[in-house]
C-alpha cells in the first residue's frame, strides 16, 4: 500500500482572515487523521499574502495539540534562514511535547524573495551552499556532539527528511541514507530524474536501510471533472500572481481562466503545474495510479489550494478514498 499525507500552508483566501486559515488547517488536519491520511505537513514561506503558516514550528504546535495520532510537521523548514540550534532546540520541544509525532523536512531554498531572505538571516551570511554543512551541524546537535547543548533537542531522534525541487537534495538524501520529498507540485519536470538519481544513488543509514521516497503533487478532486477544473482555477490564478509580481490572498474560482491569462502566461503554468492532477473520482484514480508507477513512490503528499474550506475538504476526502486503494 501507498502512505497518503497532506501538505497544506494554511491559505489566507480573499475575504478571510489568518485566524480563518490557521484554524481551517487544524480542522483539515482533524479530517486528514480520520481519513488514514499518514501524516500532515506544514511549508515555510514568507513575504506572501496567501500563506499564513511563515512561522511554521508554531503552526505545527498548533495543529499537533489538535490531532492525536497523524504525524505532523515541515515540508519544510528552509534552513538557510535558521540559526541550526534554534531549529534543533525548536524541534526538540515539538517531539518532546508530541512524541513520536514529529517530522523535521528540510529544504535549501529561502521559501520567498531575496530580499526577505536577507531581512531573515541578517548578518549570517549563509545561504543554500552551506546547507551541507549546516545540516550536519544540526544533526550533530540533535546527537549532543557540539559545544553548546540543544535542551531540548539533545538525543532526540525524530525523523530528518530532505526535500527539494531539482536533483541536489536527491543527491545529499542518497548520500547520507534520508527520506527524501520531491516538489513535484511545482517541479514537475524534475521530477523523475531526481527520483530515479535517489533511488540509483541511495547508500542504507541507521536511518534507513531502502530508499524511502516521498513526492508531492496538487491533486483538486470534485464529484465531476468540470468542477475539479473550476476549483483548480484559484490555484491558478495564484499562480498568476506571482508571475505578474502582484501576489495577493488566495482567489475564488472562475468558470475559465480564457481572458485572465495570456498565452506566455498559460504555457509558464503548465510548465509549473503540469503535474496537477485535477478531476472527478475515476480521472484522479487513473492519474495517481499512473504517477505511481511512474515514480515508484513509497508516498504521495496531496496540495490543494482550493478556495472554499468545505470543497477543499471534500476534496481530500475523495482522494483519500482512492488513494488508500492503490499500490505500487
């Protein structure tokens, strides 16, 4: 069987609120535990008008004391904007409040503009060609062989993930025996390439002794293929968004997106958002079916940015109930 999991960043929509949005998120988080969903992640990203979960720890702590058995935690923390001892010592409370429900997910990337990027790290200097270096240095005070003591965090062992949108992080992941995330929500393609380099590369770790490989993709289902289109639309236009350099909160949906997008425009989303999977029941079945044969994913994590809370549950809710049918 396939492990189904949620990654969400708690969208701020047009007409809401960021308590809506955090508070949505828990109850999506709720709705996933009861659906068998394995685990729910929260995305780091700053500067941005539709996502309200930047200070992803809190919201992880948020949304843990609200559920009791899913998993929870980052895809991901972007560590280049982290002091490591702060995350280690950040972690460290989370699984110690939530033991053995706390997931660490890494990526290299600053999870916004240069600008908030620099505002964020400040004098440290460090940006994505450290993140080696950096990691280790995490991993080490998780293992209490630095100087300084991460209390809490010190002999804690919950699981480190890297995640990435291109072949680098597949590389380290292998390297170094570690789960590993692809972006495919966003990279579709680079997809395979980084997968099958992971899984070519993968060297067994205490952590691991196989490859555990773990994709995430947009998946909007609706009862019929023309409303799952219709939903996809705000995703879209979010997109549009941030091409245009005009991001804003997360849109309602619009019957065609003929007339908002220009030609250049549509092919850059289909580059971007190729990969989404967007349809009724049987469309969605075919097409993660599909994906996992393709991919050989031990795990598929599902976004959907979908403007209203009850389809956007709903959506989750149907996917669920294909996805935990399907295998490898």
């Amino acid at each position: 069987m396939v492990a189904l999991s949620v990654l969400d960043v708690s969208p701020i929509i047009e007409g809401g609120t960021v308590q809506d949005s955090l508070r949505n998120s828990l109850d999506l988080a709720r709705h996933a535990e009861k659906w068998g969903y394995t685990r729910f992640w929260l995305a780091e990203h700053h500067n941005s008008p539709s996502i309200a979960s930047s200070a992803t720890s809190v919201v992880i702590g948020h949304v843990a004391a609200g559920t009791t058995s899913i998993r929870v935690g980052s895809g991901g923390i972007m560590l280049p904007n982290h002091a490591s001892l702060a995350i280690a010592e950040q972690f460290g409370t989370l699984e110690a409040l939530y033991p053995g429900r706390i997931d660490l997910g890494l990526g290299r990337a600053p999870g916004t503009d240069q600008r908030t990027a620099a505002a964020l790290r400040g004098d440290s200097g460090r940006d994505g060609q450290f993140f080696p270096e950096q990691l280790a240095e995490l991993r080490a005070y998780f293992a209490g062989r630095m100087p300084i003591r991460a209390i809490p965090g010190e002999g804690m062992t919950l699981p480190i993930w890297l995640l990435g949108s291109s072949d680098y992080s597949a590389r380290l992941a292998a390297e170094l025996g570690l789960p590993f995330g692809f972006a495919g929500h966003f990279s579709p393609q680079q997809l395979l390439p980084a997968l099958e380099l992971y899984h070519r590369n993968f060297q067994p770790s205490r952590t691991l002794a196989e490859p555990y490989a773990l994709v995430a993709i947009n998946v909007i289902a609706a009862e019929t293929d023309r409303e799952a289109e219709r939903l996809a639309t705000s995703g879209q236009q979010l997109f549009l968004s941030f091409i245009r350099n005009r991001p804003g909160p997360l849109p309602a949906p619009v019957d065609s997106m003929e007339g908002i997008w220009t030609e250049r425009e549509k092919l850059a989303l289909q580059q971007n958002l190729g990969g989404s999977i967007v349809g009724g029941p049987d469309t969605v079945r075919e097409k993660l079916q599909r994906l996992l044969h393709d991919t050989k994913a031990n795990e598929i994590m599902a976004v959907a940015h979908i403007y209203d809370h009850a389809a956007r549950l709903r959506s989750y809710e149907i996917t669920a109930e294909i996805g935990h049918k399907l295998s490898r």
